[in-house]
C-alpha cells in the first residue's frame, strides 16, 4: 500500500518514550492495512487489550511467542529497536496481521488512514496509582539503563526517581504533569481529538471489565474479525486477570526482564481502588486538572467510560 502515514516532525522523548523510533519504522518497514495499534497512557489497560486482540484474531488460541515478543511496545525509550523493527519486517512478509503498542500522546504517532487505532481509557486516579507500582518494581539495572539514556538525549543529570509511597507519586505525578514519564490527561486529550475518526476507536479498561462480551464484539467488528465465530468463553478465560497473572512472563512487557518480579506487573487489576490509597484532597485536585485540561466530555469518558 501507499504510505499515506502522517509522520511529526517533532520529536517526543522522556524517561520511558521516544517518538524518534517510528521515523525508521516508516522508512524502513511502513504499514499495512491490516495494521493495529493500541495506544494508551501506562497501565490503562494496554496489556489487557493486546491480550484481547490477540485473542480474537486467532479465536482463542495460543502460539508460542510470547505477547511482548510479537506484539512490541516500539516506541520504548529503551528497547531493542532492531529486534523489534526485524519482528514486524517478517511479519509483514508472512503477511501477518500486526499488532504494536505506543504510549505516546496522538500528535506523535503516524497516523495513517488505513490504519487501525484503539485507544484505551482507565480511571486516571486508579491509573496513577498503578502506574505508580509498576515504576517502583523496575529493576536496578532498567532505572540505570533508562536514567543513563535520557541523560544522553537531553544533556541533564535529571534521573527517574520513583518514591516509596504512592501518595507521595501521586502528588509529585500532578505537580509535574507526569513526572516526565506519561501525563495521562495529555495523552488522553490528544487521542481524544480522533474520537469520531472511522479507524480509531475509543474502548474504557472498566467496560472491558464488566461488559467483556459486547466490548469483546466491538473491537472484533472494528478489526474486521467474524464475531459470529468467536469463542467468547474461551477469550474470556484466557484473558482473565488471574490467567494473565499465572503466567506473567509471557504477558508483560519485555516478558518481565526489566521488574524485580513479572507477576508485581499484575498487582490488582479490576479490584484497583484508588481511593484506598490516596486522600479527598489529591481526588478534588486530580479532577480539578482533568476538567482543565481536557474538558468535561473527555474528563467524564475518562473517569467513568461514558460519553
């Protein structure tokens, strides 16, 4: 096909992104129609719906790759962009149907026409939250890696520091719009323009969750899979949050190699409570700014998946 994909001419790069790699993407490999790409802030729910698409295009069943290996999160701050790169090459040739993750805000990613988008929404209070646990059970070795190439890009000293306490992130994730690592109203907002666009769909981790069937049916219509030939309850199980969990390395990002412990990747899934966790006054504040930045119809779909 053409590549009709509009690329930035900006560049994005903080501790765990950078927008630089999909320039050699287009250049090198480009895409398909058959394309997909799940875009989201950290842990609304990316995996979860990496796991669901992969599911319903082969209904059910398993290979032996695991999801990181061929469905890659490209635009990582510190992947392995050749390996990656190489993966989604032959996939193309085999005339697979790809899948790839990003994180980044929309006006950083190609979008192409023929492209498939779904872009996932969580309750952003819930999402710092986890985000918040998913940062803390890095490993030593990643921080090091991550802080030694950020300093590389921007020519500072500044390091990712990620506190103890989740109540002390949260604040210092408001007050710096995101710690320099993912500000999740940013990248909502920016996603959230695309809205009505006929590839791009807008799917809320809290839908998936309680309305897994007809949520299951909508992205299959919008991939184009036979939703009549699904095998719901097989989908279900093998996507559900203690299967996911069971077998962490196979689900998490880099298959868990930059965590202390892959299964922490899982900590509470749908039980996530944030209101357990942080006080009345960073709640008011964390929607004060939600309403700002994004406005109320956005805000709303974010809290709650309603438009």
């Amino acid at each position: 096909m053409n590549n009709q994909a509009t690329l930035s001419q900006q560049e994005y790069v903080d501790f765990l992104s950078d927008s630089r790699i999909w320039s050699r993407f287009i250049n090198e490999v480009g895409f398909t129609a058959s394309d997909i790409v799940i875009a989201d802030p950290f842990k609304a729910g990316t995996t979860f719906t990496q796991r669901v698409i992969d599911q319903i295009l082969t209904n059910g069943e398993e290979s032996q790759e695991t999801l990181s290996d061929k469905s890659p999160w490209l635009d990582s701050s510190w992947g392995d962009y050749d390996g990656m790169l190489n993966t989604l090459a032959e996939q193309k040739k085999n005339g697979q149907r790809r899948v790839i993750k990003s994180h980044l805000p929309a006006n950083y990613v190609p979008i192409d026409p023929a492209v498939k988008y779904v872009f996932v929404g969580r309750n952003g209070k819930d999402l710092v939250c986890s985000f918040h646990n998913y940062l803390y059970n890095f490993n030593s070795e990643t921080v090091t890696k991550i802080n030694q190439l950020y300093e590389a890009f921007s020519g500072t000293k500044e390091k990712m520091v990620i506190p103890e306490a989740c109540g002390e992130f949260f604040d210092l994730y408001l007050n710096t719009q995101g710690v320099g690592l993912c500000d999740v109203l940013d990248v909502t907002k920016t996603w959230w323009h695309y809205k009505d666009q006929p590839n791009v769909l807008l799917v809320h981790y809290s839908k998936m969750v309680n309305d897994f069937d007809n949520e299951i049916k909508r992205i299959a219509q919008f991939i184009g899979a036979d939703v009549a030939q699904l095998k719901l309850e097989k989908i279900k199980a093998n996507c559900s949050f203690a299967f996911m969990k069971n077998n962490a390395d196979k689900f998490v990002p880099f298959n868990g190699k930059h965590m202390t412990d892959a299964k922490a990747f899982f900590q509470a899934g749908p039980d996530r409570d944030s209101k357990k966790t942080i006080n009345a006054e960073q709640i008011q504040k964390f929607d004060q700014l939600a309403l700002e930045k994004m406005g109320s119809e956005c805000a709303k779909w974010l809290e709650t998946g309603e438009f």
